[in-house]
C-alpha cells in the first residue's frame, strides 16, 4: 500500500509525469522506475486478496444468500464512495459534475 501510495503521489509531484514514461529507463531515475514497476504486481495482489477474504468470510457463514447480499451490498457501497469522495478527491469540484471510474 505504500508503494502504491508513493506510484500515486509521484502524480501530483513530477511536473513531467504527462509526458515521461516512468519505465523508461533511458529517461527515469532508479527510484522512480522501480516504485512504477512493483506498482504493477499491487493489483492482481489485491484482487487476490479481496477473492481470499470473500472465500473465508464466506465459510464463516452457513448462508450463501446472506454472503451475496453481503458482497452486492459491499459493492455498491464502493461504487458510492468512488463517485463521491474519490471522485472529489481527485477533482475538487463539489458539485461532482465529472465522474472519474477507477479501481480503488
């Protein structure tokens, strides 16, 4: 999560972030390649990790019924929270008029 924290923050503070590729190693520094390149192995982790956790709260409970409600319920609040609070986190703009569909 720290890398991943570092990947994001490098966009608002490397002024040339919109026109250097940070894997490119004819024009990166060693720093800011590798916190881009491990980036890429964050993902699939997570999505990994959010299928295990479902698995094992799913043994918990005896009721598949409630572990989908449980899950759709869960989903739709992130969907919430992206078009609201990070939407506005990445923008500024309180009357939310862009939406902005990433993976959070």
């Amino acid at each position: 999560m720290i890398l991943m924290a570092l990947d994001h923050a490098r966009d608002y503070t490397n002024t040339g972030y919109m026109f250097a590729d940070p894997t490119n190693l004819e024009t990166t520094t060693p720093i800011l390649f590798f916190t881009r390149w491990i980036t890429h192995f964050c993902a699939p982790i997570f999505v990994f990790l959010a299928g295990t956790s479902a698995f094992l709260y799913g043994q918990k409970k005896a009721s598949k019924n409630h572990l989908s409600k449980f899950l759709f319920t869960r989903g739709l609040w992130l969907v919430f929270i992206e078009l609201t609070l990070v939407n506005f986190a990445w923008t500024f703009d309180f009357t939310l008029s862009v939406h902005i569909f990433q993976v959070i």
